[in-house]
C-alpha cells in the first residue's frame, strides 16, 4: 500500500517526447525554503505562468508527516533510505522510500532541494561526475562530489546506482528567505538546461561562470555525545590535526588539511549519529 499520497505529486505533461525530471522538496521536512519553492513552481505550472515545451515533470513534496510537524524526520533520516542492503526497521521514512524509488524509476533526473543548519551556509551543488556539465547553468559556486561513496543512501545516491542522474543541491541556511528565491531559480535553470521550458524565470541576480569542485573523503559518526569545540561554517578550512570537538572523552582531529562540511553537535539519545564531513578541494577549477 503506498503512504506517499497523490496530494503531495504533482504532475505535468507536455504530450511531447523528453526527459522525465523529478523535483523533490522536504525529503527533510524543516528545510522549508525548497518547501516553499517547490509550492511556488508547481503553482505556476497550475496557472500555465510556465509551460512545459516537452518531456514529463513530477513535483514531489517527499516526506509529508515530517513537512506538516516541521521535524527533520518522524522515524529515520528518509535521505539515508535509499542505501543497498539497507537494515529493515519498518519506519514511516523506510515505507515513503519504496515509494519514492518508483517515482525514481519511472525519471531520467531527480533534482533534491535541501536547506543547512549552518547559518552563513554558501549554497552548493551535490552531484558526481555524470552531472557536471548539466549543471554548469546553476547559479552557484560550488560543486561538491564524492557523497555516494561517502554517505550513500540518499536521493541522489540512488538515481546515480540505477544508471540515472541525481542531484542535490543544498540553498543555504534553512531560515535564510532567501534560499526560496535560489531554490526557485535552481528548478527553473534545470528545466532552461534541457530546454523542457522557455519562459518563467524569475529574478535572482546571481551568475557564477567558473566553478570550485571539492569532494568529500570522510563522515564521522559519533559512538558517544560529540560537542563541538567552536561554530565551524560549511567549507571552513581545517589543518591536519585541528581539534574539530570531542566524543565523550575523546579529542577529535581532523587527518588531513582540507574543509569542513555540516559540523553538529550530536547529543546521546539521536538518531543521527552523523557529526560532520571532512573533504578536500579537487583541482579541476574552469
């Protein structure tokens, strides 16, 4: 029995061949901005503000409990659902991804909206390598790989495994007003991108023509209740050795120079283990 219902879909077809594109909001449902965005563009669909020149769209809000309760999650974090040979525990987040992997299926691309938790967060691009030319259009900085290896199971780990393409993007700080307008924009350069729309852009003045590429090479899990010595901003730089917080008793460091990436405290009784993400800048700048 599906639990993802067809309120929270929305579809709209051109009746003329092309990609199928899949457009997620509220896989995490207190990241509001892409919430909200996504509420926006599919009313301009509705109203034909934006008309579709071919191919398929479905708009998706992903995780409708954790949206309308304005939590991350109700049983489990639904971006880690999607990892091969998954432990079974029968959450609602684990039903909604059997759901969604349909959706999944059935598309050629899937763009997932996601907000930080960091305030001054920089908006960056989460892709592999299968998706950097598509998203040279972005309007935004950074591209940043290495995520299906490192921490697989979401979204985009998912379309990348079934030979597809996946794409994350996270538009700043989740209570930044400004990550609607970027997240719209976002959707909006995809559909310009594949030449699927002609019209409907809206006004964000930003244009980054050159690119940085980073890529993440560790997670660390806390065992304990891990503290953060100091506020680290996403892509903060770190130096080999550098205390990043403690476990327990335990002093944390980081193995090499490089940046920082979605640092937390982590308190003993959640179930998100996941603290922060170390990685490195790769030097394929253009």
């Amino acid at each position: 029995m599906n639990i993802l219902e067809e309120k929270n879909m929305f579809e709209f077809d051109s009746g003329k061949s092309g990609e199928k594109v899949c457009i997620l909001a509220g896989v995490h449902g207190n990241e509001m901005g892409g919430i909200e965005a996504l509420k926006l563009i599919i009313q301009k669909f509705e109203d034909r503000i934006i008309k579709l020149k071919k191919g398929k769209i479905v708009f998706v809000l992903a995780n409708p409990k954790a949206i309308e309760k304005n939590v991350r999650f109700i049983e489990e974090n639904l971006n880690r659902c999607f990892v091969e040979n998954k432990l079974k525990t029968n959450s609602y987040e684990e039903k909604l991804s059997f759901d969604l992997k349909n959706i999944f299926e059935s598309c050629d691309i899937c763009l997932d909206l996601h907000s930080s938790f960091v305030k001054d967060s920089k908006p960056f691009i989460i892709c592999e390598e299968n998706a950097f030319d598509l998203v040279q259009s972005f309007p935004m900085e950074i591209i940043c790989s290495g995520f299906d290896l490192i921490q697989p199971g979401g979204t985009d780990y998912y379309m990348n495994r079934i030979g597809k393409i996946g794409l994350c993007v996270e538009c700043g700080f989740l209570e930044d007003e400004e990550s609607i307008n970027l997240a719209e924009n976002i959707m909006l350069s995809l559909l310009r991108n594949l030449d699927m729309i002609s019209n409907g852009f809206v006004n964000y003045n930003l244009k980054i023509d050159k690119k940085k590429y980073y890529q993440v090479r560790e997670l660390y899990c806390t065992n304990d209740e891990f503290r953060l010595l100091k506020e680290f901003k996403d892509f903060e730089a770190v130096c080999k050795n550098q205390s990043i917080g403690t476990d327990g008793k335990n002093q944390i460091k980081s193995n090499y120079d490089g940046f920082i990436l979605f640092a937390r405290d982590v308190l003993r009784d959640s179930l998100d283990r996941e603290a922060f993400l170390l990685g490195q800048e790769n030097k394929r700048n253009i």
